[in-house]
C-alpha cells in the first residue's frame, strides 16, 4: 500500500486501483504459468508457502506477480 501511495502521489492521485494498471505489465505464457511480468521491474518471487500455495516462477496464489520497483513502475506509468 506504501508503495502504490507513493506512486499516486507522483501522478496526483489519478491511477485509481492498484490491479488492472500492474496486470496490464504481464502478459499470458502458457497454460502452466498463467502470467510472468513482461516489464522490467518485477521481481518473481519464487521461494515460500502461504496457507498451503507454493510460489513458483510467473503468477502464483502466494505472490500474484511478485513485487515491485517502484522507480521502474513509474517510469512504465508516464
């Protein structure tokens, strides 16, 4: 939330919700793996557990798309 804070005060509170502008960053591979970030930026997260989900590379119900740099994200966002 800190960091979506910050980028919608870089661009006056007009982004709106966080989801659909992060999702439009990752596109579809395969089956398999639903979606991997195509931007630069994200970093997978691939490593733990969360109430029985296991983080794998691309999307998964434990990180969804991983984090983010929020430099990077910003830069994707003018």
């Amino acid at each position: 939330m800190g960091a979506w804070a910050r980028l919608e005060s870089a661009h006056h509170n007009k982004l709106g919700f966080a989801s659909p502008l992060l999702y439009e960053f990752a596109s579809p591979v395969n089956t398999t793996t639903p979606a991997l970030p195509s931007a630069s930026g994200f970093n997978d997260v691939i490593v733990g557990t969360n109430a029985g989900y296991v983080a794998t590379p691309g999307w998964d119900y434990t990180t969804g798309l991983g984090t983010f740099d929020i430099s990077a994200i910003n830069a994707l966002l003018q």
